[in-house]
C-alpha cells in the first residue's frame, strides 16, 4: 500500500471558489480510477503551512495502481484544471505504508 500526497500553491488571484472547485474535481477522481483505497483533498489550515493551500492525498493497493493513475486521462485533465486555477508551485511526497 502506498500514500500519494500533493501539497499545491496557488496565485494570489485564485480565489476561495477555485479553491473549493479544485478539491472537488481532485475528489471526482475516485469515480475514473482503480486500486484506490481512500482518496482526500482539503484546505490546508496549518499555521505552518509555507503557502501551500491545498493538501490531496490518495492511498493505492500497490505501485501498479499509481502508475495507471499517473497516466489516467482523466487525472491529466484534473492537472491541467488545477494549472488552470492559478497553481504556482506542487510538492509532490510518494510513501510505502503498511495498515497495522
């Protein structure tokens, strides 16, 4: 199992609705993808939060899951919408994780 983690920064002019429409699109994913075992995406409230506003986070089965999802129409589209929304800068964190 793995933890796919994306922190975006967006421009000054992205306003609170893009915001809020970027997370559900990011959340309409789940729907177009196989091997996900949770899918999340939020507002980042952190006061330690570097201006990163946006967290996004998808939990696979295996390496097998994230690579289709990589390539995933559907997810391109999501990236180019996010983009779109004024995205300055990503951090993007890959984690093997085991469920105790």
């Amino acid at each position: 199992m793995l933890d796919h983690i994306i922190l975006l920064k967006f421009m000054e002019s992205t306003t609170n609705e893009q915001l809020h429409k970027v997370i559900e699109r990011f959340k309409s994913l789940r729907n177009h993808l196989e091997g996900v075992l949770d899918l999340q995406a939020g507002l980042n409230f952190s006061d330690r939060n570097q201006g990163f506003q946006v967290v996004l986070t998808i939990r696979f089965e295996n390496r097998g899951a994230l690579q289709a999802y990589e390539v995933n129409p559907e997810h391109q589209a999501c990236s180019a919408f996010i983009r779109e929304s004024g995205r300055l800068d990503g951090i993007v964190v890959d984690i093997e994780t085991s469920q105790k």
